[in-house]
C-alpha cells in the first residue's frame, strides 16, 4: 500500500487539469486513468476561451494551438428557411474570440505530457478505480486494479474525476438528482471534401436534429434520436441513418453510402444530472461525476475545466503544507461552482424542452426560432459570453514551483 498528498481517479478534462496544478504547486499527487490510452471518441471536443484563457494561465495556449485544430466564430442553426445567428464569438472580449475544435485524446495528452515535467506527478494507466478506503466517515485513498492485480492507495484527499459513471461516487454512497434529457445522440463521421462549407453549425428540421462539426479531412456528425430510441433505429436498419444523412446535409448525399452499418457509429446516452453534495470527508467530486451535462452548448468539457481550477485555487496551497483538508474547504469548492452548474444546466433544460424536444416529436408545428440572436444588442452579448466564457469564468490562482 502506497501513499499520496492526492489521488485523482479519471484522467478526462477534470481529473487532468487539476493534477496539472496540483503537480505545478508540488503537490504529490497520482493520476489514474483506466484506459491504456486517451485515444477514444470523446465526440463534440469542443474548447470554449475560458479553457483556452486557462491554458494561457498555465503557459501551455501555445503549444495547444500548434496541435491540428478547427476554429468556430460563431454558432449557428441552420433551419429549412436560412441560417439563424445565435453567437458571434469574433465579438467576444478575449484573446481567443472563438472556440477550438480538436480531438480530446491531444488536448489530454497535452495536459498530462506538461503535468509530467513536475516530479510531483504520477500518471497510472490501465488502472481501474472500483472502491474507496475508509476510515470511519472519512474516504482515504482508493483500490484499483491493473495488469499486475489488485492495488491501495492512500491518499489526504481522493478526487472523482471518473465521469457520469463514476465508481468512487458510488462508492462513497453519492448519488446524483436526475434531471432528465428528451434525447440520445448517433456519433459517426463522413469525408469532408473541399468544396463542403466551412462552418460547424447545427441542422435542424421538422422531427431531426444534427450537428455537423468541420474536423478539417471529415465531417463528424452528431443526430439526435427521441430517448432510448437507438434499438429502434437500428432495428431499420442502416438505410434509417443514411436518409436523414442526406435529406438534412444534401453536400453529403453522395457520401452516405460510406456508413455501411451501426459498427460505424457510436451512441451518447444523454443524461443531465448533479449531486446534491459534492464531497464527504477526504473525497471531493468534480466534472461529469458531479454534474453530466447535456451536449447543449457543447461546454461539458469547459465546466469540468473550471471545476478543476477552482479546486486548485483552494486546495494546492493546503495540500502543499502537508495541512489535513477539512470538508469544510472542500464544501467551498461546492459552493463556488455550483452557481455556474445550476445556471448553465437550466439553460440546456429550457434548450431540451423548447427547442430538441419539439424538433423530435411526431407533430407539424415547426420550432419558432429568432430570426438573429447572435446581433441583438443585450441577448447577443450574453449569448456568446454564456457559450464562450460561461457564468463564473475561473482563472489560475493556485502557487507554482517554477513561480
């Protein structure tokens, strides 16, 4: 049985950006990721500025803008009708006026290659987290298991950062209010040709709904489906994805014969939820274990981020003495992110329920959109403010070694 100041169990978004500060302040601390490798289909992939402002934070905005990369200025529904404006984002007050496309597995290896340059840091691959250590109500550090078997460590504090399936909250007895969502998404990807548009926007018609992300060489295509309705689809076979395809994206109609079955798509269960509390003694939660987010707004991976931010800001300086973590400090970090999770869920609620769930349903009545949110004056600030920065935008507070 080993120890650490810190063990974070999930290397997504959350999990390793908070190392990356911790590791940064001298805080030793052990990332454990289950997964060999971060190459998966994380999907949407989108970084909004207030990650990129973190980066820059943390020196590291250069490097990640060498890395293959699409950049969106704006955000866009395309209807039956035209293009309707819903953010600029060449108007937004900050260095990076859009949001930056790129695949998840580089912007996670990026985070943790920079974290490993710190003595401090570990990174434990193929280590599956699937319980906790206690001692009394107090969480000390977690059990994994990796090729060589089964594994302690312990820990002052233990982080879930494990995701919407999060195994340490469940087993730390933590169970989150379900909120619900009216769709699950169909992930695949097409070729992209040159004479295709250029933008990511969203497709929307009577009954379908599909985003269309620019990933430069292909197309990857998101179409949402009415919920728990991918047996359904499926059961129609492959032909029921294609038609959509083509009658949505007519650029793509000639291309839709590439998909040749539902091995070539993968499938998000949408769920929209948050914990009540984020934290017991010597555990904290963050990211998709505290709070899945709907793909509305595609900020899940920014809100993860700030999590791991604010909880840098509070906590390195304590780990770093060696000082115990009261659960008071770790209520802190509750309390400063639980404003921006509470608004920006709401927000895709009201998306869910005015805008997806009607473009889903059987019935004929079209959704009412504006004709130009993106230029009016007070909606369109806020508007793409909200998409780019978020509600309470965190900057890097937490020590570090190299000053």
């Amino acid at each position: 049985m080993s120890q650490n100041t810190c063990v974070i169990a999930g290397g997504g978004p959350a999990g390793a950006v908070l190392a990356l500060l911790l590791a940064r302040a001298g805080v030793q601390v052990t990332l454990l990721e289950k997964h060999s490798d971060f190459l998966r289909d994380f999907r949407g992939d989108t970084i909004h500025p207030s990650t990129l402002q973190v980066l820059r934070e943390v020196g590291l905005a250069e490097e990640f803008l060498r890395l293959p990369h699409h950049k969106a200025r704006g955000m866009t529904i395309r209807t039956d009708d035209g293009a309707v404006p819903i953010a600029d984002l060449s108007k937004l007050d900050s260095e990076y006026p859009y949001i930056a496309f790129v695949p998840q597995w580089d912007f996670l290896n990026l985070v943790t290659t920079a974290a490993a340059r710190h003595p401090s840091f570990r990174l434990v691959m193929n280590a599956e987290v699937h319980g906790v250590i206690r001692e009394g109500d107090a969480v000390r550090g977690v059990r994994y298991r990796d090729p060589d078997g089964e594994h302690e460590l312990r820990a002052t504090l233990t982080v879930a950062a494990d995701g919407r399936h999060s195994d340490v909250r469940r087993a730390a007895g933590l169970v989150p209010v379900e909120h619900g969502a009216p769709m699950d998404v169909v992930w695949f990807r097409l070729p992209r040709e040159p004479t295709d548009p250029d933008e990511t926007f969203l497709r929307l018609s009577m009954g379908r709904l599909m985003v269309v992300i620019n990933r430069g060489t292909y197309w990857q295509l998101a179409y949402a489906i009415p919920k728990g309705g991918f047996d359904a689809l499926r059961a129609e076979g492959v032909e029921a994805l294609r038609e959509p395809v083509a009658a949505l994206l007519p650029f793509l109609k000639d291309r839709t014969g590439l998909l040749t079955g539902f091995g070539d798509v993968s499938v998000l269960s949408v769920a929209l939820n948050r914990l009540r509390r984020w934290h017991r003694p010597g555990l904290l939660v963050i990211g998709d274990a505290a709070h899945a987010m709907s793909p509305v707004f595609g900020v899940g991976i920014n809100l993860a981020v700030q999590d791991a931010v604010a909880a840098a800001n509070l906590l390195a300086g304590p780990l770093a003495s060696g000082a115990e973590i009261p659960e008071s400090l770790l209520a802190r970090v509750q309390r400063r992110r639980t404003p921006p999770t509470v608004v920006t869920q709401f927000a895709q609620r009201v998306v869910q329920a005015r805008v997806i769930r009607p473009a889903l349903s059987e019935n004929d009545t079209p959704v009412r959109l504006p004709r130009d949110l993106a230029h009016m004056p007070v909606l369109g600030a806020l508007a793409r403010r909200f998409i780019g920065l978020g509600v309470l935008p965190e900057h890097v507070r937490s020590p570090s070694q190299s000053g």
